[in-house]
C-alpha cells in the first residue's frame, strides 16, 4: 500500500520541481472565493533561521493555486512549517475591460465585498494579488517566466 501524502496546513512550505530545479511555495490557507493561497519564492533553497526565512518569503507573491490537490497528487511536496503565517490577502485585483488585443483597459480593486474600477494603478495596486487560480502548468511557467504580479498589465 502507498504511503499517504500529508494533508497541507497554513504555514506549511512546500517544494515544486521546475525545469529541473526547484522553487518553494508557503501555504497561507483559503480564501472564500478563489480557494488555496500561497506565496511562490522562486528560490531553490529555503533558509534554515525564520528570520531569513520571513525575508525571502517577504520577497515572494501571492498566488491561488489548488494545494490540497496539488499534495495529494504529488505535483508539490510538503518539506517545513514555517510558523510565521501571513494572512490571506483579502485585497485582490482582476481584469476588467480588455481591447480587442487583449490588453487590460481597467482593473478591478476587490476588497472586503466591495469592488472599484480603475484605469491607472498606484504602485501598491500592482503589488496586489492577481484573483486568477493557476493550475499546477501555469503556476510552473509563471516560475519559469519570473513573472510577477507589478509587471501585470505594465
């Protein structure tokens, strides 16, 4: 009998093979609406002393990405806990209006039940959290790619 793939907690970090290296994910938890958030650090090693580790993983993203399958799949494994757990983000942007080329004309501010569009975004709005969820190939191309979510829409 196989062995049982361990159930992802908040706090929990977790290991994705890309193109033949690596990148860690921390496990934030749920978000009501777009499921598992986690926060992608494109980084082969995690550090051992939670002070490096609250710094690398400050220079991470948020992304949803469906963990709890994920594990259970074997597409990521489970390899720490890191104690310190940010909280899911409950500011999020979307697309709203694109062009016929497909670029984004305005955005979608979501935050708390409320919803603003804007043409233009601040600094701090392109640093939010794209409301997408990556299957497993997105979210290694997106690795791959060094995406991050302030070139979004640049």
């Amino acid at each position: 009998m196989a062995a049982r793939k361990k159930r992802p907690k908040p706090g929990d970090l977790l290991k994705v093979a890309v193109d033949g290296g690596s990148a860690h994910l921390h496990y934030l938890g749920k978000h009501p609406e777009y499921g598992d958030a986690v926060r992608v650090v494109a980084s082969e090693c995690m550090p051992e002393a939670s002070s490096d580790r609250d710094t690398l993983l400050a220079e991470g993203y948020v992304a949803f990405y469906p963990v709890v399958a994920a594990v259970s799949q074997g597409l990521v494994d489970v390899v720490g806990h890191h104690g310190t757990v940010t909280q899911v983000p409950s500011k999020l942007r979307r697309p709203g209006a694109r062009s016929n080329d497909g670029r984004v004309l305005a955005w979608v501010i979501e935050e708390g039940g409320a919803e603003a569009v804007t043409k233009t975004l601040t600094p701090e709005q392109r640093a939010l959290p794209i409301a997408v969820i990556w299957n497993h190939e997105m979210l290694c191309t997106r690795i791959r790619e060094g995406w991050r979510p302030e070139r979004e829409g640049a």
